[in-house]
C-alpha cells in the first residue's frame, strides 16, 4: 500500500484530511513537539491542538499536556488497531441488537389437529440453531424423537420434559441435553432460540382431532413468558432422568443455559475454570463490553441438585479485577450483567 492508499483508508475511518497528516507524522517520531507536528503537517499551532484532541479522543496518540513544552506520542499502531477493533465490535453488537429486534416480525397462528401440530413442531425444530426448550407428554416423544436427535446432532442445546410418565421412553437420552421426567400431565410447549413459541393442550398432541386448540407464537413480548413459565413451573416438577457429557474446553456458548450446564459440571469435577463473556449491564442501555476472570460459583436450577433460590434464576460469578460480578442470560434483572455470548476455559489467560 503505497502513501496515497494508506491516506485514503484512513480517510475512510473518518479521519479528516489534517488528521491523516497529523497522524502520519506523529508516527514518523517517537515524541514530537506540537510546534514541530504543526510545521510537518502545514497546519497551524492552534488547529494541531484541534486535531491531537480529537486523535487521541480515537486512541490512535497521547497529548503530553502537563509538560512544557507540549508534546504528543503515537500509540503503537497494533495497539490502536486493536482497540478499534474491540470498539467495533462492541458496536457491531449493539447493531446487530437493536436490527433484529427491529426486523423481528411478530407471528400467531392456531392449530386445531394434531398433525398440523405437530408439522409446526418439526419446523420449529429443524429451523433450530441453539436452544430448545420443549415439555411434551410421553405418548408425543416417539414422533418428534428423530427432529429433536438431528438438531441435537447440529450442537443445539435441548431441554427436554416428558410429562405424563414414571420412566422416559428408551432411547430418550440420544435426544436432548439434559431431560426430565414427570408424573404430572402439563400443558405441551416449546420455545426456540427464545423467538419461537408453542403452547398446546397435552390432548391435541394425543387424539387427531380434539376440541382443544393450540398456539404459536413469534413475539417478542410472550416468549420470555413461555420461557419462564417452563423453567419456573414445569421444570423443576421434574426429576433428572439424563444429563449429557459436558463439551470439552474451550468452547464458546451463545446459549446460557447451556454455559451454565457446563460450567457446573466442570466446577464440580474441581476444574479451575475460566470465562471471557460479552456482556452489558443491567442497570444501563450501554453497548456490550468483554468481561474476563475466573468462574468462582454458579447458582443454577437447570440440574440436579439445584443451587439456586429461584426456580428462573441462573447465575455465573466471576472474578474479574479483584471484584466478583454476578452474571445472567438474556433479559437479565437480577444480575450485575446479562450475556450475549460466554466462552469457557482452563486457561488462565482467560482471566
């Protein structure tokens, strides 16, 4: 990349034509008097002041201003870079956020039989790319059984709630993460990437035609519902009858749940464990920062034995610069932080 490129992309960052020039000769020095950058890139004192400020406002310089005369220093050009980088991703975040809760188009529909049911519930589920939450009477399992292997197959994470039963159908445990087992007849459901919702009478799921009705649902506003009611009410009306192996580390998790799952099986194999998360905080509509330290507890109600006061509460606390930070999945309100994406390792330079 010749000068004129390398003027240009910069250009292309924002920078104003004297800040390109201001930039490029503070790189060329290792201090530089403002006098001296205000000379070699032909502008005047009083405007190289303008732009140092506004170049380290970017973190590309740092303005020696409590000494005389004033000076200024280039950040090293990897460093700058990284830390636009981070910045961008943090807004690249908050971006893709606020898009698709925009392009996020609400959806009802009613079903009155059976076999359009359950079409609805293998297109729901085949359409699966990271969490299904779903409570079905046992006598149901059987037809979505190879629906629900193939996307765990694909690395969904699958809760699974048979209901209406005193032991699981063999083969149950090839077809979820984590499944329950109980006596009770609940109301069928099922919630998908926390966007798709299926609420359903367990009777419509049982006869080809019933009087019962049930209903889907892509709402913004009723699926943290759905998802509250399964954990807080059904769930653990349950009793574990299977849990999975946990993944191997590292590994990123775009699923809480799933994060949670693992995290406590590793800390109660005594793993010293380590976590970097995107997360923002609750009490804020800031944008998403990185938070890095070491899983020190996990409060959680998803496995047994649960460790958490609240059935819907699930918990990671990390260490991170000498202060412990309580961390929650999406929609958080109890938490210091709610996560938008968590990757688990031994490694202590996760910290």
């Amino acid at each position: 990349m010749d000068g004129r490129d390398l003027r240009t992309a910069l250009k292309r960052f924002g920078l104003s034509e004297k800040e390109v020039a201001a930039y490029l000769t503070s790189i060329g020095h290792g201090k530089i008097k403002m006098s001296d950058l205000a000379d070699e890139a032909d502008i005047s004192v009083r405007h190289a002041y303008k732009v140092a400020d506004q170049l380290e406002q970017r973190g590309l310089i740092v303005v020696n201003d409590h000494s005389t005369p004033t000076t200024l220093n280039a950040i090293h050009p990897s460093e700058a870079i990284s830390q636009l980088k981070e910045n961008l991703s943090t807004i690249e975040s908050e971006l893709n956020t606020r898009f698709e809760e925009a392009s996020f188009e609400s959806k009802t529909e009613v079903y009155k039989s059976k076999p359009t049911l359950f079409k609805r519930l293998r297109e729901s589920i085949s359409k699966a790319e990271n969490e299904v939450l779903v409570s079905l009477p046992v006598e149901a399992v059987p037809d979505i059984a190879d629906d629900l292997r193939r996307a765990l197959d694909r690395g969904v994470f699958i809760l699974l709630l048979v209901t209406n039963t005193k032991t699981a159908v063999s083969g149950d445990s090839t077809i979820a993460s984590v499944m329950r087992i109980s006596e009770g007849d609940f109301p069928a459901m099922m919630c998908v990437d926390r966007r798709d919702g299926i609420f359903s009478p367990p009777d419509l799921l049982r006869h080809a035609y019933s009087s019962k009705q049930g209903i889907s649902l892509q709402q913004n506003s009723f699926i943290p519902i759905l998802i509250s009611a399964f954990l807080g009410n059904f769930w653990g009306a349950g009793y574990e009858a299977y849990i999975s192996r946990p993944n191997d580390l590292p590994q990123e998790y775009t699923t809480f749940c799933h994060a949670i799952v693992d995290a406590t099986c590793k800390l109660r194999q005594n793993t010293e464990l380590y976590a970097e998360i995107k997360a923002r905080a609750v009490s804020a509509a800031d944008g998403f920062e990185t938070i890095r330290g070491q899983v020190t507890n996990v409060q959680q109600s998803i496995i047994a034995p649960e460790s958490s006061s609240r059935a819907i509460k699930n918990t990671l606390f990390i260490e991170s610069e000498n202060t412990v930070v309580s961390i929650g999945g999406p929609g958080a309100f109890m938490e210091d932080f709610e996560a938008k994406m968590i990757r688990l390792s031994t490694d202590v330079g996760t910290r």
